[in-house]
C-alpha cells in the first residue's frame, strides 16, 4: 500500500527513505520475539559462525581451515603468553 519505495538491485535492499524507516523499526523497539519463534531461530542459526569478514554455515559443507586464523599476526604473537 505504500508508494516511493523501490528497489536497489547494487545493495539488494529495499530503496526507502529514513522516515520510512524509522516509522516501521518504531513496532520493533519494544516487541518480543514469540517464543516458538526464538526456537525456530535457534535451531536454524545456533551452528552458524560469522567472524568479521569470514563465516561459514553447516550449509557450506567443510569447515574452511583458515576460518579462524588471525590476519594480524602481531596479535596473534601478543596473545599466546595470555
């Protein structure tokens, strides 16, 4: 029902403008996740891994060797003694 929205294929979001946005996130503040809902979402979701820029899914087969390795390896070497 409403008009001025769109498409944005390069994000691949809807194309809205803030206060579009702002008065549909308003029902969200201060709702709850059903709780059938919030198990439903833990069984699809609780074995997924997201670090930064790296993540795997149990749908992406094998666990990725280096997903857990640290690109800054001047942090990695601080670490150890810790």
């Amino acid at each position: 029902k409403d008009i001025g929205l769109g498409w944005n294929p390069i994000k691949g979001t809807i194309d809205a403008s803030k206060d579009w946005w702002e008065s549909r996130l308003k029902k969200f503040r201060f709702a709850s996740i059903d709780p059938k809902l919030e198990e439903k979402l833990d069984q699809m979701f609780m074995r997924i891994v997201a670090t930064d820029n790296k993540a795997w899914a149990p749908s992406s087969s094998i666990l990725p060797s280096n997903l857990f390795e640290d690109e800054d390896n001047e942090t990695l070497e601080e670490n150890k003694g810790n």
